[in-house]
C-alpha cells in the first residue's frame, strides 16, 4: 500500500506573501533531517507539503523525525488510494485496522478539494463511515468528541486517507530569523532559552566558557550533550569553547569579591559578542531570568548590558524555574543539566554578592586589570566543535 506524509503548516500559513519563502526554509531543513533516510520528494498543495516516499526509502523513521522540526503544526502518515469510493472505502478499512481496533469511537471527515469528484463531503463521510461500521462491530460513531478522526482528503489525482493527526513541534522554521549565539553553561536554563529562540526561526551557534582545571572535561562533555538534545530540534551547532581561567583569576585576585560574578559576566560577554559578529550572528542568547540569582537583577542585567554590542535575547526573562524545568524535561535535557560537574559560572562565587550594583562602580573595579591582551588570547585560542 502506497504511503506518503502529510505536512500541515502552522504559523507559515499567516506569512502571506511571504509564505513560500518560510516553507522553502521548512523543506529544506526537511530534506537535511531526512538525507540518511532514502529519497524523498515534495509536492506542496494549499496548506499541505506531501512527503512521498521513493523506493525503500524509510517512511517510519521520516515521520518520527517530523516531531522535531520547527514550523510543522501537526503530521501524519496517510495512505493513497484511487478516486473511487470502493478504493477509498477499502483503503481505508485496511490501513487504519490497527488504529481502529484500539479505540471504540470515531467520525469520517471528508474534505473535497476536486470538485470533480461525483460525491459532496458529507456524502463521502457517510459512505466511508457505514463501510467501517460493516467491518469494525465494535466501534460507534461520536462526531463531538471521537477517539479517532479519520480524513479523506481528494485532491487532484489522488485521494489520502489517514487517522488522527500527531501534533508538530510549531514554531517557524530553524534559519528564517536568522543566526544567533547561544551562551551556553551547563545548568538548565540556556538549553531551553536556545530551544525556545530556534523554535522561533533562529538558526543556534553556541558559546562555551571553560576554567580548567577549574572545571573539568565531564563539564565539557556535558554540554555537548545538552546541545545535542538541542540540536535534534535545530539542527547542526556551531559550539565555540573559550578557554577562560587566565580572566577569572585576575577578577579573583584584583577585583572586590562581591562583584566577582558580575565583572565575569561583562567579560563573557565582551568575548561572546566579538566571537559573534565574526561567525555573522545577529544577537546573543542568555538563559537568564529576572530575579533568579544576584546576577539576574534589573539592575545587574542593565551593568552587563552595557557592555554587549549585539542586541541580548533572554526568552526566559519572565519564567519561574519550575516552568523553565518542564521544557527542560520536555526536551530531554534536564537529566544532563543536573549532573554535578562544575562550569565557570559557579567558580569563585562570592559569598555576598552585590545585587543592586551601579555602573561607575563595575567599570572603577574593572580599571584594576588590564583586560585586552588576556580578551584577545582568549578569543584566539578557541575551540570549535560542531554538534549534530
């Protein structure tokens, strides 16, 4: 039996004019999740891309990837069958048997986009509806709140038939907005803030700060492995790790303790955004949440602003962290985020910091360091790794 996949579009469909170009950005990620899978071609119809198989190309494994790709509102796997209704009436008992016999309500749905064809919607329904009755005893027929939902869509040379549709990631598709670098630590939090900006368009590079020995290999390790839970949603990344031990010591050895954190932050921030502009990133991505810890205040927020030169998204900005720990858990990174290595934001934390710091303060503790030389090596001495 001849199978294919239905696309429904989500929010592309509100793009307008410019729909065509969001769901050309939609099939070509498509196409790159689908590549080690066999050939596959697409054929779009109103709000529909249609996903057929050629040859042994592998149609399950293509339909479990679909959960993960930005700007798919729902899938399903449908059955193609003649235009006739006897095809159509059998198709339909044969291929959704299973799914039939494990439910005991269910309507018929009919959309008839060639007018052509000889018999309405509501003919279609009934007619397809009685059959199945004939062949399933056990099922009813609810049409307000059925267990199953089976659509007959006939189009122009074929007719489709499938069963309830499986919810899509949403969202638009990964490269539509643009690239952006995640500032990526270990902890919860900016896995999610790096889903949540690819879920809107953004294509994700993403930055790592490491202090050996002061944090260890696992703690690398672990972040490529939050990043690869990431990028099963956004596709490839671009992990930029910036060795920074020589900075924190000199902001543990020069600079008042209770702007420890803060001083840090500025100089990360300082690194991201130069190692940004070069890879041609638009905007930095922080996992940052107002109020959460010393360094999230208003007020601290505005210090470490000052110093970025590309616009900060922080999409958690007004999430408490038990909303923040449901995504995680959604997405399959909270496991990973609470394993006990250590990263560079936890390192010479101090015991009382400051959380209503002023601008004049923070830059007279910074004039006690010379920071250029020791921010250029960090940024040459860079590692990338790409995470798929």
């Amino acid at each position: 039996m001849k199978e294919i996949i239905l696309i429904k579009d989500g929010e592309i469909a509100l793009k307008g004019l410019n729909r065509s170009t969001f769901e050309d950005k939609m099939i070509k990620n498509i196409r790159w999740r689908l590549s080690d899978l066999g050939e596959f071609e697409f054929v779009r119809s109103q709000s529909t891309v249609n996903i057929f198989p050629v040859g042994d190309a592998d149609i399950a494994g293509a339909a479990e990837r679909m959960k993960y790709v930005f700007g798919i509102a729902g899938f399903s796997r449908a059955a193609v069958a003649e235009k006739n209704i006897e095809d159509i009436q059998r198709v339909a008992a044969e291929y959704l048997e299973d799914e039939l016999y494990g439910v005991k309500t269910f309507k018929v749905e009919a959309k008839r986009s060639d007018k052509k064809f000889p018999l309405t919607s509501p003919e279609i329904s009934r007619e397809v509806g009685g059959y199945l009755l004939s062949k399933f005893h056990h099922l009813t027929v609810d049409v307000h709140n059925p267990e199953t939902v089976i659509t007959v869509e006939v189009r122009e040379k074929y007719v489709f038939i499938r069963g309830n549709q499986i919810k899509g990631a949403g969202g638009l598709p990964v490269g539509s907005a643009g690239k952006a670098a995640l500032m990526v630590s270990g902890g919860i939090d900016s896995p999610v803030a790096g889903w949540m900006m690819a879920k809107r368009g953004v294509q994700l590079n993403a930055i790592h700060f490491a202090s050996p020995p002061y944090t260890s290999v696992n703690a690398e390790m672990k972040v490529h492995k939050l990043l690869k839970a990431v990028a099963k949603y956004s596709g490839r990344i671009r992990l930029t790790v910036v060795g920074f031990t020589e900075i924190q010591e000199a902001i543990k050895d020069n600079c008042p303790e209770e702007l420890f954190t803060l001083i840090m932050r500025r100089m990360m921030m300082r690194i991201a955004c130069r190692i940004a502009e070069r890879d041609g990133c638009g905007a930095l991505i922080t996992g940052e949440s107002l109020g959460q810890v010393a360094s999230q205040t208003m007020q601290a927020l505005a210090c470490t602003n000052m110093v970025a030169d590309l616009p900060v998204f922080r999409p958690l900005i007004g999430m408490d962290k038990n909303e923040i720990i449901n995504i995680s858990r959604k997405i399959g990174t909270f496991e990973t985020s609470i394993l006990p290595y250590e990263d560079c934001c936890t390192v010479f934390t101090p015991k009382h910091p400051r959380t209503r710091p002023t601008p004049d303060l923070i830059e007279q503790a910074e004039a006690l360091v010379e920071w250029n030389e020791m921010i250029e090596k960090a940024i040459d001495g860079v590692k990338n790794i790409t995470i798929s």
